[in-house]
C-alpha cells in the first residue's frame, strides 16, 4: 500500500464529509471532531475508536495517544487497515464510499480495534489487550481473542455475536457475517483447539465452525451450518451438521492466488511503541 493511495482515499473522505456538513448541519460538530479537525485517515481513526472504547478509567485522550503511537510506529498496520475499507466498498453493495465504514459500521470498528489489541498482544502487553478485548466484547458485541491472527481484506459484516477464539487463523479476504463462532468444541483445552479459515471464504449468518479444523480457499458457509470437519476449497456447504451441496468455479482464483495464500499463524506487525 503505497501513501499516496492512502492520501487520495484520506482526501475523498474529507471532501465528502465537507459536501455533507453543509446538507446536514445537525451532525456538523459529529464530523468535524470525527473527520475534518485531523490530519489523515490514522489519527481520525485513532479519535473514533478512543472515543468508543474510552471509560473514566482509561481517559478517550490517553486510548488516542496509545492508538496514535501504534499506528505511527507499524505502517504494516495503517496498510491493513485501508485493505479492510477497500473490502467493505468492494463486497457490501449499499457502500459507495469510504467514509461510511469509518464513521458508522461497527464491524469495521471491532476489527481495528482488534488489531490494536493483536499489537499488544504480540507485544507481550497482555494486561491492556485483554481490556481491549472486554471493552470490543462490551461495545461492539463482537468477541475477538487478541492472540487470534486476521489477515486483509476482511469485513465483518454487521458483525453483532460474532465470537473468534485464541487460536484462530483466518487469511485475506474472508467475509464474516453476524452470530458466526469460530470456536472451540470443548473436548480440546490446547492450543490447537480452533479453526483455520482460508483465503476468500464467505461465513454466513450463525454459522458456527468449531474445533481444529481447515475450511479451505474460497469456500462458502451457509448461514446457521454447523462445521465440524475439514471443508475442502471451492465448495459450498450447508446444514446441521454442514454438508457439501455444490462446487463453485474455482477458475475465478488465478494460480498466483492459489499459490499465494497468506498462512499468517507467524503474522507480527512489527516494531513496539
């Protein structure tokens, strides 16, 4: 992600934002604090995300500071997360620009928070991940465990109940939707107790997909299946428990994809604050 390209979607959010201060002023003071008051993409992000997880314990100033610091110091950060707004316009057809996802979608919100929780997890500052994964939990409705590895390029769409365990690993260009689990089946207490989900695939509504298992590059999971076995890649599967009910055409995935497929259980972001 080069910074000129974060710069162009920086400078249509603002001119966007500025149209609309003027259609709707009620909300004039929402997006000058939100959006125009900063100077790109990051410290506006920063503010919104302080501003939601902040409590009289840990002040929106100081949450700001902390996020500004991670996002100053690990550009591989700043490059997920436009990979992740890029996503959301790509695969949700009632978006048409990128400001929408900054300010108003929860899911877009819960996995950046996330991914300053990971940081810090990866950081070995356990202490503070693990409170910004109750306050996501609290906020959001969405449960993520700051030791689970995310790719690019996800979107969790509405993203109310979702709930992604400790040892889950899931690459680029995954789409989740609300009440989907990726958990534990409870007969397992190790590590290696969650999913792995691969490349492109799409996770319907309530799905529940448990236990160490793989499903593969470009599946799809019908809303409310059960999954508790390997799900092999370009198939749909649907039920209790899942079952497969058709291929899909795996031509659409290039060789170059299929051979370059993010396997980012070793996935660190980087320098420390």
């Amino acid at each position: 992600m080069c910074f000129s390209e974060t710069s162009k979607i920086w400078n249509k959010i603002v001119c966007k934002v500025s149209c609309l201060l003027h259609e709707e002023p009620i909300l004039s003071d929402f997006y000058t604090n939100s959006i125009l008051k900063h100077k790109n993409l990051f410290h506006s992000l920063s503010y919104i995300l302080a501003n939601k997880l902040s409590t009289s314990m840990i002040s929106e100033k100081k949450m700001q500071s902390i996020f500004n610091d991670i996002y100053l110091n690990n550009p591989s950060i700043l490059n997920i997360v436009v990979e992740d707004m890029k996503a959301v316009l790509k695969k949700d057809p009632v978006v048409t620009d990128y400001f929408t996802p900054l300010l108003y979608f929860k899911g877009f919100h819960a996995l950046e928070s996330y991914r300053l929780s990971h940081y810090l997890w990866s950081m070995k500052k356990t202490s503070f991940s693990i409170y910004l994964q109750s306050r996501i939990s609290a906020v959001f409705s969405v449960d993520i465990h700051p030791a689970a590895c995310i790719g690019s390029g996800v979107m969790l769409d509405h993203a109310t109940g979702i709930v992604i365990g400790e040892g889950v690993i899931i690459e680029d260009d995954v789409s989740i939707f609300h009440s989907v689990t990726l958990g534990g089946t409870g007969k397992n207490s190790s590590k290696n107790r969650h999913p792995t989900i691969r490349r492109g695939v799409i996770i319907g509504a309530g799905a529940k997909i448990l236990g160490n298992i793989e499903v593969g590059l470009g599946a799809k999971i019908g809303a409310g299946s059960i999954v508790l076995k390997n799900v092999p890649a370009y198939v749909t599967v649907v039920g209790v428990p899942a079952k497969i009910i058709n291929e899909l055409d795996s031509k659409k995935y290039s060789s170059k994809e299929k051979s370059n497929v993010s396997y980012i259980n070793s996935f660190q972001y980087g320098d420390g604050i």
